[in-house]
C-alpha cells in the first residue's frame, strides 16, 4: 500500500506542476474559449491507454474529450458478461509489478479480487500428434522426440508447454525492462528460429515451440521481442503473484470511465486528423469535426492506419505504423454440460500441438468455462462466421478430447482480428524490427501524441497500455 501511495503522491506533484504548465502555454480554459475548440485536448480511443491519458489530463485541469469507435470501455479488455461463467476474452491478469494498475483500483476503492491459479484447472493434458495422454506421461512417451533436458522440460506441470522458458537464459541479457531498445541488444534482434538453434534447441523443439509464438513461424518472430517478454515475465513475479478481478476485468476501465467528467463519445470513428502551429482538426466518419489544442491517438496500429494524418508522418514512422504486426487471435468458449475430466481420467485443461492451441478449464463464483484460445495465423477461423467457428471448433475439440463430445457446448466467440475496433490482439516485432524502427511509434508528430501498449517501453500488456498513457498525458503537460 505504501508503495501505491507514493505513486499517487508523485502523479498529484505532476499535475499540480502541469497546471502551472497549461496556463501559462495557452492550453487553459481561456484559450480554448477564444477559440471555439471543443477541448483543451482530444484522446482518440478509449482503452486503458486512452483512459489513463483523459483522466491524467483531466487530473491537471484540462478539459478532455475522449472520442470512441465502439459502444462501450476497454479496448481489449472484455468481460462477457452475458455468458455463463462471465469469461474474459482479453486483458484479465494484474501482475505484482503493476504499479499503475493497482494504484487505480486502490483509488478507486478496489475491488474482490482473487488468484488466477485458484480459477484455472492445473496442469494440462497433453495431445500430441492426436495421442493424448497425461503431461506426467510425456517424458517417456515414444512421441517425444526431444533431446537431452527437453524431454523433461516443464515436469509434469507444464511439460512441453514450457520448452521456450528452458532456453531462457538467467540471468536475462536485458538488464532493465527498457533495455531492449539498448543499441547492444540488437545482436538479439534475430529470428527466435537462429536464437534457439544457437543454443542448441532440437529440431522436435523447435517444432513444439513454434506452437506457442505469434507468428506460428519461429523464422518471422524476434528473439529480442521473445527476451522482452521474458524479462517482463521475470519482473511479474511469475503466475503466482497473478489475480483477477472477480467481478470482472471489465470492471477496471468502467470505473477509470466513471472519473471522467466529460461524456465518451460513442460510436464515433475517427477518419483524419489535421494538425498545424495553431491546433488540430479531428475528423469523424458521422462528418463530424472536432477542434482542440492537441490530440493524442490511443489505438491499435491497425486502426491507425486507417486514420489519415496531416502532415504525413516522417518516412520511418509511417513504415513502423505500416509494418508492425498483430498476432492474429480467435476465444472460443464453451459450458460445461457434464464433467468430461471424470470421463477420461485427465485434467479439464489441455494444451495441444494442434491447430486448435491451448483449452482451459475456469471456475470460480462465476460459474465454470472452457477457453479455447487459437493464434495461429493460419486458422481458417480468422475470417470464418462466429456460428462456423463454434460449430469447427466443437468438431475439432471432440476430435482432440473425445470425452467432450455431448458434454460441452461452445457458447460464444471473440475474434479479435476481426473485431473492428482492434483488428488484431497482441503486438510483436519481426526479425529486425526493433533495430530499424525502436519506438518510434511512440514519438509525438507535431501537435499530434500517440499511446496504447505498442508504445509502453517498460511494461506490457495492461501496465504496457497504462504506462503509454500516462506517458503522454505527461508529453502534452511539459509542452510549455
């Protein structure tokens, strides 16, 4: 608690001098009168980024309107309320070091929270190849065709699943957690494919962890990006330190949402945005157009190239918003007619080398859920119709977990590649990536400021998105 109170003390001494700021550089209340603007600043999105940057702004006395595509909260937070079990379908963990997280929810007033390994059914089942099997079996299995310490990697928890933490080296080549844009640390800026192979992975390896990337191609996936996570995984404390909103992870961005004192605008899409010395114009697909001093844009890459921008952003900027990806990433889930664990004798949970990925068995006060959780790029789900994917997904399921035939039921869908709003799940870098663009994504052009996850330096995921915003709210109110 000490540690989240020193926090707020230092964001009050923030804004308290940014107050100062904004008087004095023309962004107050006076301004934006003589103008006609419509806010002192504009924030385009309203995920945890978006969020944190209009309250952040809001918190030092600037009048923020906050502009949002979709009809509800979040970004790639989403609790489905309306499904049995109320499962989550993107950002759900809060890890130890979420400094700004927790800071929030303690302000405002917390909520029931309970451990992420007191939801989920540990360890998994295991298919390989079609054969399934207990994960204690997997060692002495004649399909296990890894070498040396690979055959036992994991134990009997997490076997096989854990092969890429093996090849973890500790201590990690990143020093810090904003050490993976060092200059040095391109040397790892190389396929995760030659990283592993250098250290001596197994083609059996090799083939087992490609399972488990974004790309489902170790040859187009960054082992610096991989190191990143690993080191941010490391500075989380591990799973043992990850709990959930009871309620709801949802919970979290509704309540940031309700501190805001300006109306979101919903259901409004941002189609351009003009800035110059005097201000900028911000434009919506309804025809619509807003004015403000400046503009912070808090959305997913994908989304932001459809957003045209005046003047054009430099050469190498364009390039990264073009050219970083998104992993692609379809939840399936399912209810739980009958116990289909006493059936087979295996654990409700199950990680596969198949196409499907991974299924996880959730329960709490909720009610009980099956995950099935797909990012292969390749899936023909990607751009197949929520009822087509629950019915293929049922089909494939029962084929890789026959107990569950008559005893699951798929109930819902969340595409992310498809979702409008998002267009993908999670960032990463390709090979090179990172030597050639860093974060540049994160530079202000002009009067226009961006944030979002693929714009955090030090964190990733939640605190990623909240670290972005803040970090710009902080760019805008240190412009005097």
């Amino acid at each position: 608690m000490t540690v989240l109170r020193t926090r707020r003390r230092v964001l009050k001494e923030i804004a308290a001098t940014a107050g100062v700021v904004a008087a004095s550089s023309g962004l107050g209340s006076k301004a934006l009168a003589a103008s006609r603007r419509d806010a002192d600043v504009i924030v385009v999105g309203a995920g945890l980024a978006g969020l944190n940057t209009a309250l952040t702004l809001q918190d030092a006395g600037l009048s923020v309107l906050l502009l949002e595509g979709s009809n509800r909260v979040g970004g790639r937070v989403m609790t489905l309320d309306n499904v049995p079990g109320r499962p989550e379908a993107g950002g759900t963990e809060f890890g130890a070091g979420y400094a700004r997280c927790l800071s929030m929810i303690d302000r405002l007033g917390g909520f029931p929270m309970q451990k992420w390994l007191d939801t989920v059914e540990l360890p998994f089942a295991l298919n390989f190849d079609g054969t399934l099997m207990p994960m204690s079996a997997w060692p002495d299995s004649p399909l296990n065709k890894m070498v040396g310490a690979e055959r036992t990697a994991g134990g009997s928890l997490m076997g096989p699943f854990a092969l890429s933490m093996m090849y973890a080296p500790r201590p990690s080549p990143l020093n810090g957690l904003d050490s993976w844009l060092l200059p040095e640390a391109t040397a790892l800026d190389i396929s995760y494919a030659d990283y592993l192979k250098s250290k001596g992975a197994s083609e059996a390896a090799l083939r087992f962890i490609s399972n488990d990337v974004p790309t489902a191609d170790l040859d187009r996936f960054s082992a610096l990006w991989q190191h990143r996570l690993f080191r941010f995984q490391e500075f989380m404390g591990g799973i043992d330190g990850l709990n959930r909103i009871a309620t709801g992870a949802s919970r979290f961005p509704e309540g940031i949402a309700k501190l805001l004192k300006r109306e979101i605008a919903f259901n409004t899409q941002v189609t351009a945005i003009r800035a110059d010395e005097r201000g900028v114009e911000v434009r919506t697909k309804g025809g619509r157009t807003y004015r403000a001093g400046r503009v912070t844009v808090a959305v997913p890459l994908p989304l932001l190239r459809q957003i045209a921008i005046e003047p054009a952003l430099p050469p190498l900027q364009a390039a990264a918003v073009q050219e970083i990806p998104y992993d692609n990433m379809v939840n399936v889930f399912f209810a739980v007619k009958e116990p289909y664990w006493k059936v087979d004798g295996l654990p409700g949970s199950m990680w596969t080398n198949q196409p499907m990925g991974r299924m996880y068995h959730f329960k709490s006060d909720q009610g009980e859920y099956i995950w099935m959780n797909v990012r292969n790029p390749l899936s023909p789900w990607i751009k197949m119709s929520d009822a087509d994917v629950m019915q293929d997904a049922t089909r494939t399921l029962n084929a890789a977990r026959p107990s569950t035939i008559g005893r699951v039921e798929a109930i819902a869908v969340v595409n992310w590649s498809n979702y409008p709003w998002t267009r993908g799940h999670n960032v990463y870098r390709l090979p090179g990536q990172i030597a050639r663009y860093g974060n540049i994504v994160a530079e202000p052009h002009g009067r226009i400021h961006f944030a979002g996850d693929h714009t955090a330096v030090t964190m990733m995921g939640m605190e990623g998105a909240m670290e972005s915003g803040e970090r710009a709210a902080v760019e805008i109110l240190q412009l005097a």
